[in-house]
C-alpha cells in the first residue's frame, strides 16, 4: 500500500458518507467538522489494516502545519486539511512561514472537503500541498491561497518547495520578498521599500499607515483584552509576539502603541488610556468580530481560556463582549458605575 492508496480510502469513505452527518458539515468559530471527521476516518482504516508497520496516524490540529501526520511503510507524509461550504475548491491557506515546515516530510499533501450544494454530502479531492498553492495574497500578512484546480503554482515545482524548506528563515524571507516584488503593487508586506537594500528587518509600526496601524491594534485587543485592557500594568508579551510572527511588525514600545495619552475620560471620570484606544477602535474591532476566519478565531478562544469564562461558541462577537464585560467588571467597576456606563462591551 502506497500513500496514494491511502488518499483514496479517504476519499471514498468521507463520499461515502451520504447523507453525512450534519456535525461534519459545521465550520465555524473553533468548531471543524472536516477537522473532527478526518482522524475518526484515519482511525477506522487503521483498524481495517491492523498493521501499523503499514498504516499509522498523528492529529496534531491547532497552530501545527500540516494538521496530521500519515505514516505509510515507516514514511512520513504530512496532510493538511481545508474545507468549504459552498461547493468551491478553493480558500484562504495558512501563513507562508507557516507552511514552509522544515520537518523531515516525505511530502506534504492538502485533502480538500467541499459540501455538494442543496445535499448533506462531501465531495474530496487532494494534491501535493506545493501544487495548490495558486498564490500569496497579501493583507497585513502573507497568506497562501488554496485552489485545487490550479493550474500554475506559487512553486515553479515540487525541488522549488522542498528546497524552501531547508533554507534559513532569512533565506524564506528573502523567496518571499522576491514573490511579493513580481506580483503586488502598492504596499508589499515588509518588502524592502528599498529595492537595493539587501537587509531584510521587520517594519516598524509608527512608520505603517495609520488605517494598517489600527488594523494591528484591533487584532490584538480582539485576541489579547485581558492582557492589555487593565487597571494594573498591562502585559504586552502576547500581543508583541502574535504581531511579530503574524505581520513582521515591531514597535520600540509597544506601550506607547496601545496606550500613548496616559489617560482616557467618558463623563468625567478617568480611565487608562487603553480603555480610549478599545472605544476608538470600535469599528475596527466590530468588523474582525463580524469577519474573521475559523484560525484567527481559534487563536482568540484559546487566549480567552484563562479567564475560565464559559462561552457558547456560537457567535464570535457575542463571545467577545462576554469577554470584555468580564474584563470592565473586574478592573473597571467603579468607574464604569461612576460614568454611566452600564458595561464595558457598550463602548463597542
């Protein structure tokens, strides 16, 4: 049995599933059903085998590129998995950094999940994950841009993509600028404004616009309000890492960035200036509430676990308010109750 064979069993048992249960079908917040359906149908071919010589598996899910690990004959081959809802065959992939792994993979591969319209039923398709990488688009960070029915690569082939992974960060770093260079126009992530300059340094945030500048902002207060909406001293340790990692962004001091002004009043009383940047940025915060995608999500739900609050998971947005009205009731109490202010998620 070769990895190829192994792809199909995938494949004909999850379309085989018909109708499939509604819980495989779910795609939102930290909620996956392709993600849960996946290693239960690995589970059960290994049962059917009952050889793990022949066939192994590792879940890994969450921030690991790829999600799981096939073992096949003593090989290791990563797949990845995406899914839709809408019958397409294509979707927003994982960051670049991230999916340039240097494990030792024999190859990596993308299984591909989309709902048939108008039936509870799952069509799959996959690929060597180099091959569906139809391109990078570029927002605040750069992202791949998975299509199944490609035909040109962001890869001239597959020695291109494994080559990459053997580089040094600053050797991906370069292959990307090159990428971003010959196909974007305007702002080009932390390319070099420069194109003689052969440093490659993270770009500072006060330099940005100030419409990407509250875009960053906005991320960190959605993912990071208990560590940066407080009465005490605010803890920037996530909220720098998460920007640094995720947009190649720095800031001499991140202090400032969140909170320069000292003070914030509402209906004269004085809140930390924190507080002023969360209500100023309120448009910038309701639209990632109202439009961000399953990973980003993740990443929040997984910050907001220390505070055990329980949260239904069904409504990004209603889950952050809960959040932040924890948050106003624990540091901001009696200034809230002083400035009318009936919860800390009104100033949204």
């Amino acid at each position: 049995m070769n990895i190829f064979e192994v792809l199909n069993l995938f494949k004909s048992k999850i379309e085989d599933l018909n109708p499939i249960d509604k819980k495989y079908l779910i795609s939102k917040g930290n909620q996956n059903g392709f993600e849960d359906l996946v290693p239960e149908i690995a589970e059960i071919i290994k049962n059917e085998i009952s050889d793990p010589t022949i066939f192994d598996y590792k879940v890994h899910l969450g921030h690991h590129f790829p999600d799981m690990d096939l073992i096949v004959n003593g090989d290791c081959f990563g797949l990845e998995l995406k899914s839709r809802n809408n019958g397409s065959w294509d979707t927003n992939g994982n960051s670049v950094f991230e999916s340039i792994t240097d494990e030792d993979y024999e190859d990596i591969f993308l299984l591909f999940g989309s709902k048939e319209s108008g039936k509870d039923h799952l069509l799959v398709r996959f690929d060597y994950y180099w091959k569906v990488t139809s391109a990078i688009n570029v927002t605040h960070s750069p992202r791949f841009k998975i299509n199944m029915d490609t035909n040109e690569s962001v890869f001239k082939d597959a020695k291109e993509y494994y080559q990459l992974r053997d580089k040094t960060e600053a050797e991906k770093v370069s292959f990307l600028q090159n990428y971003l260079k010959e196909h974007t126009t305007g702002t080009k992530w932390f390319v070099p404004q420069d194109s003689s300059s052969e440093s490659i340094k993270p770009t500072s945030l006060n330099l940005l616009p100030q419409n990407i500048q509250n875009q960053v902002k906005a991320e960190a207060l959605v993912l990071f309000p208990q560590d940066l909406i407080t009465s005490k001293r605010a803890n920037y340790a996530r909220a720098h890492e998460f920007i640094i990692s995720n947009h190649f962004y720095y800031s001499s001091s991140f202090r400032d960035f969140f909170s320069a002004g000292g003070k914030w009043e509402r209906n004269n009383v004085e809140f930390p200036q924190s507080v002023g940047t969360f209500h100023s940025l309120s448009s910038e915060i309701r639209y990632i509430l109202n439009n961000s995608n399953s990973e980003f999500q993740k990443i929040a739900y997984e910050s907001w676990n220390t505070l055990e609050l329980p949260l239904n998971k069904t409504s990004f947005f209603d889950d952050y308010c809960k959040v932040v009205d924890l948050i106003g009731r624990v540091n901001f109490y009696p200034e809230l109750q002083k400035s009318r202010i009936q919860k800390l998620s009104n100033l949204l």
